[in-house]
C-alpha cells in the first residue's frame, strides 16, 4: 500500500519522535525546515492559571514559521509536523487538546499509551493521519482496529517507554498483516540505520534521543553532554520512575543519588492529572535510547538531518556496489 502523500514527499524518511519536556517549537520548526517530520507532546505546551492556552501559541508559531518558509523556498517545502497526544485516561487535558489540534488542523497525530477511536475520528475529521505507538503486535491490532491510520512499532532499546521486542521480530510479525504506514523506532541514529529499518520493512524511522543533543532541543547542558559522551551500556531499563519500563541515562540515575544496579522494581503508576505525569517529579532522571552512541557533538538539528541524508545516501550506495 502506497504511504499517505503526507508521508511521501519527505527528504528522508524519519520522524522525529515527541520528547517528553525537551521537544519545542524551535526544535520542531528545525526539523521540519531540514526536511523530516517533527513533533512534539501536547502536553509539553504549558501554563500557569489564567495565562494564555500555550498549545494554541505553539501551534501558531509553527504553522507561521513553516508557511513563511515555504513561501521563501518554494523549491524546497517544509515537512508537515506533527503532536502527540497521551489518551492516558489520566490526562485531563486531552479533550481540549483535542479540541485546538482539530481547530489549527494538524497534520499528523501521534497517540500513546492507549488507542481511543475518538482521537483518530478528530485527526482524521480535520484532514489529518493518526499514527499510534505500540510495543507489540497485540497492541497493534488494537489501534487499527480502533480507527488509527498507521503504526509506530517502538522495539527494544528506544528511548523513554520503550518496548522490549527485537526490531525483527516485531516489525515482521505486523508487516504478516497490515500493509499500511510503519514506523520503526528503537536505536535508530545515523542514516545507516534508517536505510536498514527500511530494508527491515518499516516505511520510515523514528528518530528521538539524538535530537536531545542538538542547539534547539529544551534539554538541560548536562543532559546533552551525557548524549554525547554515553553508550549503549549507559542505559539503564526500569519501571521506578513512571510506572511503566523505560531506558534512562545511568549517570543521571547516579546524579540522583541512587544506585542504577539496585532499583526497586516499579513505582507509582503513571498519572498526567492536571497536565503533567509524576515524572515531573524526577525530571533529573533522563531518558534515552541505546543508539547514543553514534551522537558525538552538540549540533543543529538541521545540521544532524543534513549528515543523517548523506549517511543513507551512502549506505544505499554501498549496497548497490556491493
């Protein structure tokens, strides 16, 4: 089945995921400006009582942003964006999400942690696609059933809540019977990578921990050196922090006083009442995922998605003269 038109005309074939807290507007206009799709959480979009509904600025930020630059560069549009909603059903701010993304006619939704057939009649309402993140090919099922219009498969070693099944398997045990939209996400960080996610067969990578070391990203200094200077065998696996497992940074682990080899087992289940999760209250503990290690240096974005091409550009050609 051929990808959405949405999806088709992108430099490169990668989406770069929602970063819970570090993904801005800057960060999405960046990567869309450069060619890929960029996203960011809903909920990242904060304010305080009686301020203006910051979700509302954003989106009018970016939709200005990218329609100026399309308007200087009509030779080379902007890549659509996208928001990512959590239908947790604790996120209490989810209807009216809803509500403004419908409103500023959001080109792409992404949805995690449950699949809701209202969501995906909104997006879909408003002339967009709904993708919806799943860890296996259960929850697979369910999300297409349930009106999604196509699939991030999130395998082992992906940043934040990631999933525990090899890229392999998970992407061939869908690809079995669903031909629509795939993305594949899980260590994916240099253009080799998303050349092989492809060949895998997923349409296109979903690329997040990288872009937390570049100039736009909203991540602390520190949290960007520990990008730059970490390895796979820096990430740790666990379920403390939010409820659910996930791959964090084993010096932030340490940074926090604990000790990364002796965690409990789980913490309080996850909530996003009021806006924000109970992560908020270990926001010194930093997510990543096991492909850091080919990040070596604070960068753009741009100048990251500009590397990214080449690397696939060569890996395609190293195949084609092998």
């Amino acid at each position: 089945m051929a990808l959405p038109d949405i999806l088709s005309r992108l430099r490169l074939p990668v989406v770069g995921a929602p970063l819970f807290i570090v993904s801005t507007p800057e960060l999405v206009i960046a990567q869309c400006k450069a060619g890929i799709v960029g996203s960011f959480p809903a909920l990242n979009a904060r304010e305080k009582p009686g301020e203006p509904v910051m979700l509302e600025a954003w989106l009018a930020q970016i939709t200005e942003a990218l329609a100026k630059h399309d308007r200087d560069h009509p030779d080379r549009p902007a890549a659509p964006f996208a928001v990512n909603q959590i239908v947790h059903r604790s996120n209490a701010r989810l209807e009216r999400d809803i509500e403004i993304c419908a409103r500023w006619k959001v080109p792409i939704w992404i949805t995690s942690l449950g699949a809701r057939p209202e969501v995906n009649e909104a997006a879909h309402a408003c002339g967009g696609i709904a993708l919806h993140d799943i860890i296996d090919d259960r929850f697979a099922r369910k999300a297409i059933e349930k009106g999604a219009d196509g699939l991030i498969a999130v395998a082992a070693g992906a940043g934040g809540h990631a999933g525990a099944l090899s890229p392999f398997a998970l992407v061939r045990e869908i690809r079995d019977w669903f031909d629509g939209p795939l993305l594949l996400s899980g260590s994916i960080a240099t253009g080799a990578g998303v050349l092989a996610a492809r060949a895998m067969g997923a349409d296109l990578a979903y690329i997040g921990s990288p872009f937390i070391a570049t100039e736009e990203a909203d991540s602390a200094p520190e949290y960007k050196q520990m990008i730059v200077e970490g390895r796979a065998s820096d990430i740790v696996t666990s379920a403390l922090f939010t409820g659910i497992s996930g791959n964090y940074l084993r010096p932030s682990i340490v940074r926090a006083g604990l000790d990364p080899d002796a965690l409990p087992q789980a913490g309080d289940p996850m909530s996003f009442a009021g806006g924000s999760s109970k992560a908020k209250a270990w926001k010194d503990i930093w997510g990543a995922g096991q492909g850091i290690g080919a990040v070596k240096a604070v960068e753009p974005a741009a100048r990251m998605i500009d590397r990214l091409a080449a690397e696939y550009a060569a890996a395609k050609e190293r195949l084609l003269t092998s």
